[in-house]
C-alpha cells in the first residue's frame, strides 16, 4: 500500500501542469527515491540494457529453432536455360545433430531437350570430435543466458546505487537548506549585537572599538549567509537534475532530518558473499570463461562430420509426363571441415587460460575487498554515531555559553569580543550537529549498500522509529 502511494505521489509529480510548476512543494526521502527509481537517467539506461540483452539472448535461441528456407534459382548456359524451386526445413539441436528435409523441382534445356527434375531427400549429419555434445554446440546459448543473469544483477546494482545516489543529493540539498537557516540566525545575531553596541556605545557604556568588531562581525555574517544561499540553490538544481526535473525550486526536502535505525546483524559475514552483487558477476564470468576455455580445447580436435542422405529423384520431360523414371539413392558421408593449420586455435586456448588464471586472481582479492569494505563500514557508522553523540553535547554546551556571554555583556561585564566568540562557536556548533546528524545517516545508507541490502523496504524500516 505504501509503494502504491509512493508511485502515485511520482505520476502526480510527472503529470501536473506548468502552471503549478514554480510553486515549491516538501517532498519526502522515500518518495524522493520512488521518484529517482523511476526517472534517473541510470534507471532508463540499465533497462535499455536488459532489453538489448534480451535480444540478444532470442538471437542464441534462434540459432536451435526449426526454420524453412526457400530454394530457387534461374539461370542460362549454352545447353539452355534452366529453373528450379523448392523448400528445406532444418533443424539444428544443442547436441549438433542437424535434421533437414526438402523437395525441390526444376526444368533445364530448350525445346525437346527440356528435362523436368523433381528432387525429395532427408539428411541427419552430426559433429563427430571438435563440435560434439551439448555442451560444445549450447555454449553461445548457455553464454546468452549467463549474460542475461548479469545484467539482471547488474540491473539490481544500479538499483541500489540510485538509491544511494538519491539519498545523498536529497541530505545535500535538505543540509543545505539548514545552513542556510543556520547562517540566518547568526546574521540576525549579529545585527542584534551591532544595534546593542551602537547603544551602548552612546551612552558611553563601551567604547568605539566595540562597534567596530561588532560590525565586522556582521559583515562576515552576511557574507557567510550570501555563500549559502548560492550553495543551496546550486543543491536544488542537482536535486532537480537527477530525477529530470527541470523547474527549479518546484520541490523541497521536508524540513527535518530524521535519524535513521540500521540494524547491523551480529553474524552478517554469514551468506555475505551469496548477497553481493559484484561476487556474483564474478562467479557467472568463471563459467563463462570455464565454457569457453572447454570449446577453445574441443577446437583442437578435427572438425569432422557424419552426414547420412536418403533420398528420391524423378526425371521427365515434364512434370506432367507420364513416361518418367524415378530413382532412389543414399549416401554416407565423412566431411573433414576444419584445415591442418590449428595456429589461431592455439592463441585463442592460450588467451582463455590467462583468463581463467586471472579470475582465480581476482576472485580472491575481490573477496578480501568485499569483507574489508563492510568492516570499514561498520567502524565509520559506529564513528559517526559517537561523533553524532559528541556534537549534541557540544551544542547544547555552546548555547548555555552563548546565553552567558550576552547576559554578561548586557550587564557590563565583558565586552563584545567575547560574545561575538561564544556567537561564532554557537553557529559552528550548529553546522557540526547537522553534518553529524546526515554523516551518521549517510554512513548507515553506505553499510546497508556494501552489504546489497539497500533497497525500497530497507529504507521504509530504517526510517521507523525504534518503538
């Protein structure tokens, strides 16, 4: 029901006039990312892949279909003219025996030397040594499939990398917005100081010098406002862009920052491997390269094959001549198809066997890289939950700083340099508690991607809070 909504959310999005289009509406992270799974460029472009692959896995497939072939031909010689028609069915199995069948008729010569010739024959040939067996013949079907199971696990990958890629623009742009809040009550703080020692400063309470920090200090507020506001607005066209959507400042990030929940299983080096997406590929590309160093070694043999035709020929001056003779014949043929020269079906096995060792290479440092990734991930959530804790604490101690200096400077007790130093440690006590809070949840996203569990109802329990 949940992703029903979400989907709905998306067409509303897609279908909603350009009347509506400047007026700015809070969208959430869920359906941010229902939104980027369906629109992101990546999303388009992997299943314009899976289609290809598709297609091309028919073209294997076609290659064992039972098919007919028109026969005819027309042509002219000094002994006359001469035409001919007819139809063959064949037929190819994945052990390479081939089955055709055919009839063909023909008339050849002039005037009473014409000879009407009708032909019916059924012909089994099969691969004896280089191209015998299932496994030989099947092999660019078997490859097709292979390659469609990649994609399709290529296809959840890039799944997942959109959710990330999503999540992390959505916290750019909604951690952008809360700078830019930020910088706003720091820019009014300072305007408040400035007015407080003007004041003061009149009545002869503090000195000149007072004003003039104070106004350097809202200067630099200001400054520090204006830059925020260019990076904010630059994070909207990238929350835009993403998802192509073209209208800037037509959807926001909800005005909150939602702590995630991640559980991280005790046992999760248990099945880790069977789940990941990249050691999955890798083990489809050893079959695939087990498959074609089996038929780079069959290709060393002599290519060598067993046809038997039976068949029945009819001759006549027409085909409508009663005074025809008929005759019937079979054949048992031995057909050396392959030269003795063996040259490219050497390099071609010595390739194959680079490849197989450089898998067996690779397989083991991909899977040391897959286990040294998670543990690196686990540790930077675990940082960033106590750098999470730390910065709670420190803004909380900044405030309380904060309100001591300004009572202190209302009652005379100190001048403005000390405020305008508590106000600076308040606002950058600020920006470290909202970049602790979007690393700790970025950090979670990044775990749950390494471990390929990053999907739609990953993010939906993440985000429940912990009853």
């Amino acid at each position: 029901m949940l992703r029903f909504c979400a989907y709905s959310f998306i067409l509303l999005l897609l279908t909603i006039n350009q009347s509506q289009a400047n007026q700015e509406r809070r969208i959430s992270l869920s359906d941010y990312v229902y939104l980027a799974l369906s629109e992101s460029e990546q999303m388009i472009d992997i299943n314009e892949q899976l289609f290809l692959s598709k297609l091309d896995l028919e073209s294997a497939e076609y290659k064992f279909d039972s098919r007919f072939v028109p026969l005819a031909s027309i042509g002219s010689a000094q002994t006359g003219n001469s035409q001919s028609a007819g139809i063959e069915w064949g037929k190819l199995t994945t052990y390479g025996t081939k089955f055709s069948a055919g009839v063909t008729g023909g008339m050849s010569g002039e005037d009473e030397s014409k000879t009407a010739t009708s032909n019916t024959y059924v012909q089994v040939s099969q691969n004896l040594f280089r191209g015998w067996g299932q496994r030989y013949n099947r092999s660019s079907l078997t490859i097709a499939e292979y390659n469609q199971e990649k994609k399709n696990i290529y296809q959840q990958k890039v799944k997942q990398t959109v959710i990330k890629t999503a999540i992390q623009k959505y916290y750019q742009a909604l951690l952008s917005e809360k700078f830019v809040e930020s910088a706003h009550r720091s820019y009014q703080r300072a305007t408040e100081n400035l007015e407080v020692s003007k004041s003061r400063q009149t009545v002869g309470l503090v000195s000149k010098s007072d004003v003039y920090r104070a106004n350097i200090a809202l200067l630099n507020s200001e400054s520090s406002y204006k830059d925020q506001q260019k990076l904010y607005t630059t994070r909207i066209e990238e929350l835009h862009e993403y998802v192509r959507l073209f209208e800037i400042g037509y959807l926001k990030p909800e005005d909150k920052i939602t702590r995630f929940h991640p559980v991280v299983p005790e046992s999760w080096e248990d099945g880790v491997l069977e789940n990941n997406f990249d050691w999955i590929s890798y083990k489809i590309d050893k079959q695939i390269s087990k498959i074609n160093l089996y038929k780079s070694e069959q290709d060393l043999n002599p290519d060598i094959s067993l046809a038997l035709q039976y068949g029945s020929t009819t001759t006549g001056r027409s085909f409508n001549d009663d005074n025809t003779t008929s005759d019937a014949y079979w054949s048992v043929q031995l057909r050396l198809n392959s030269t003795f020269d063996l040259f490219s079906e050497k390099q071609s096995l010595a390739r194959e066997k680079v490849t197989v060792a450089r898998l067996e290479r690779t397989g083991e440092s991909l899977k040391r890289q897959i286990f040294r990734n998670i543990r690196e991930n686990i540790n930077s959530l675990k940082a960033e939950d106590r750098r999470l804790r730390i910065s709670d604490e420190k803004m909380k101690q900044s405030e309380k700083a904060f309100e001591l200096a300004r009572i202190r400077y209302e009652r005379g007790l100190i001048n403005n340099l000390e405020l305008i130093e508590a106000e600076n440690d308040l606002y950058s006590s600020e920006l470290e508690n909202l970049q602790a809070q979007v690393g700790y949840n970025l950090a979670s996203v990044e775990l749950a991607f390494t471990l390929s569990t990053l999907t739609e109802e990953w993010l939906e329990q993440t985000l429940m809070p912990i009853q």
